[in-house]
C-alpha cells in the first residue's frame, strides 16, 4: 500500500524533501507519489499543509 496525494494539493513542495526514497515529485498539476518507490513510511503526510496525503 502507497500513499496518495489527492485534490487537495496546492503544489507546496513540502512534501517532496520529506520522502527518504524520493517518491515524491512535481506533476502536471499537482504533486505525485510514485507507487511503486513508496515504502510507506507516512513522513510525506504530517507535513502537509492541507492533508492532500493519506494511505491509499
Ligand atoms: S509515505 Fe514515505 S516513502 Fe511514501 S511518499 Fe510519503 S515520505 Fe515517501
Ligand atoms: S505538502 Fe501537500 S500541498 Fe504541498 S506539494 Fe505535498 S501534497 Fe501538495
């Protein structure tokens, strides 16, 4: 199981230099985990200023 970022993302950055495999990165238009390099360690979420990130 992977955490996802949803709609709520405002594009912050925050989150990004939390992940310590480096999921976390700028998309289209909003931030992305990728799946398969999340180990789900929960960092990325308490940092979220607008709670976009919770485990899928
Ligand atoms: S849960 Fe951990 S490993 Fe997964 S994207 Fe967030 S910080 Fe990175
Ligand atoms: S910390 Fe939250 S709002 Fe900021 S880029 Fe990450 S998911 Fe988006």
């Amino acid at each position: 199981m992977a955490y996802v970022i949803n709609d709520s993302c405002v594009s912050c950055g925050t989150c990004e230099g939390q992940c310590p495999v480096g999921a976390i990165s700028a998309g289209d238009s909003q931030y992305v985990i990728d799946a398969d390099t999340c180990i789900s360690c929960g960092s990325c979420a308490g940092v979220c200023p607008t709670g976009a990130i919770s485990e899928e």
